[in-house]
C-alpha cells in the first residue's frame, strides 16, 4: 500500500510540474504576442504619419495617378493636366480627397479608395506642391500681342479654332493650356518629337487628281479624308491609285525659325490666359497638335 501511495505521489507530482511548465510556456507566449502587436501597431502608426507627410505623396503619385496623369500632373493623352487646370486648382481639399477616393467614373477615373485615407491625404499634399511649382512660373509673353499673331502672320487660325474662331483643321486649343504647360506648349508647336500622336495625313491619288489631309475613317475598303480647305471626302479603296501616308503631323515643323523665340512665347501666353477663362473641356486621344 505504501509502495502504491509512492506512486500515486510521484505521478501527480510530475503532473502538478508539467502543469506549472505549461502554464510557464503559455505566459510567456502570451507576453511576447503583446510584444509583437505592440510594435506592430507603432510601425503601422509610424507608416502613417510617414504617409501623411507632404513628400510621400510622390511615390504614391507615381505609382497610382501618373500612368494617366504625367509624372509631373500635367497631362497625358489618356488624362488631363491637374497641375494648371482652373478647374482643379479651385477644389478644396476636402472635394480633392472625395474625388480621389470615389474616382469619376463617367470620365474613366477609377476609385482609390483602398490606398486609404493618410494616403490620399498625402496625394493632395503632393498635388497642391506641384500646383504652386506651376503658379511660380511666369509667362514670358505678352497674350494680346500673341492673339496677333496667332490670327495673323503665324496663320495658326488657318487650322486651330479658339474661342469659336478659326479652322477647323486641328484640335480646338480655346481649353489646350488646361492640359499642357506652358513649355509643353511652346516644344509642341517648334518640335514635332513633341507633339502628341494626332491623325495621320496622307495623300489620296484618284483618276482626277490627288488629294491631301486628315485621315478620319479608314477600314479595309474605305478611307475618309479631311482636306485642307476642310471638306471631307469619302473614298472606296479599290478606285485608288495610290495612298501616300505621311510620318509628321499636317502642322509645320518651321516654327521656331518662322517666329521666332519671342513671338512663340506671345503665343504660348496668349493660349494659356485664353483657358484660363474657359470651361474645361474633356480632350480625346486622337486629337493631335
């Protein structure tokens, strides 16, 4: 019976041990979890008020909004310039953040709500940076002077229509500064390696003679052919001669040497205080210099 005792003793005795080295273990895990999600949540807390911060807005904006918008916010074939458009430099940045946050969907901006809010925060911190890069810089010329010789001897209005006067050959430019800055404008106008990828020109030879300009329509059978008086002309391809297609834009690549550094900085003013008083109006990827 003792020998019995002695080893009912011994058993709850280890027990009582693995029990205690359990209890040991357990505490200890339990401690050093609180360690974990204690630094944790100060990391998580530091990237946040690392994210709020005025320059981290950059690489956020790189990453999400400047495929479509430029890497300097002043615009792209596929979105608008948000650096100099009046239209977003008078958003609060309460209206800025909703719009980033709830995207347009009507005008193809997707939603970034998942980016979170110290991240948008940030991105409207860095959008108003880049917004007073662009107030700093002054136009060189004078706008009156510009509108001269945009209707006159630089004979831009034998194309381009602004404010409801002009042709009808290129792109309406009364809203272009609202997506280009004023050097983008400037290199657009003297460097064809500047200038956005418009419609392409070619010349249509037929029976009665050929015809050059804008290339508006074309499939298989048919080209659609805007000429340089501005009619249109349809053509089926199998009465074609010849279709002659041109690499440059229709826009002279003369300018700088046509007008010269002073005449082209009236010029790119007298554009941009034209969009500067006009509504904004959304631009379409296919439309060129």
């Amino acid at each position: 019976m003792d020998e019995y005792e002695n080893l009912r003793y011994c058993s709850e005795m280890r027990v009582t041990c693995i029990v205690r080295r359990l209890a040991i273990l357990f505490g200890l895990v339990v401690i050093l979890f609180g360690i974990f999600c204690y630094s944790l949540q100060q990391a998580e807390s530091q990237h946040s008020k690392h994210l709020a911060h005025g320059q981290s807005g950059q690489p956020i904006f790189a990453t999400n909004c400047s495929g479509c918008h430029g890497l300097d916010g002043t615009g792209s074939q596929r979105a608008p310039n948000i650096v100099s458009n009046p239209q977003v430099e008078k958003l609060s940045p309460e209206e800025l953040h909703r719009i980033i946050s709830h995207g347009i969907p009507a005008a193809g901006m997707p939603a970034f709500q998942q980016l979170g809010t110290p991240a948008i925060s940030s991105l409207v911190t860095y959008l108003r940076t880049l917004q007073g890069n662009n107030r700093s810089t002054p136009l060189m010329g004078n706008p009156k002077r510009g509108e001269e010789v945009f209707f006159g001897s630089g004979q831009c209005a034998n194309c381009h229509m602004v404010a409801g006067k002009g042709g009808f050959i290129g792109p309406d430019l009364t809203s272009y500064a609202q997506n280009h800055t004023a050097e983008k404008i400037k290199n657009a106008i003297t460097d064809t390696a500047q200038r956005d990828s418009g419609r392409k020109v070619a010349t249509v030879v037929t029976n009665e003679g050929e015809y050059r300009g804008l290339v508006l329509n074309e499939d298989n059978f048919s080209l659609q052919l805007q000429t340089l008086d501005g009619s249109f002309h349809f053509f089926s391809k199998s009465d074609l001669k010849a279709i002659n297609r041109e690499e440059n834009s229709i826009m002279p690549s003369d300018y700088a040497s046509r007008l010269g550094d002073s005449k082209l900085n009236d010029v790119v003013s007298y554009l941009v205080s034209v969009s500067k008083n006009s509504p904004a109006v959304e631009r379409h990827p296919e439309e060129g210099e």
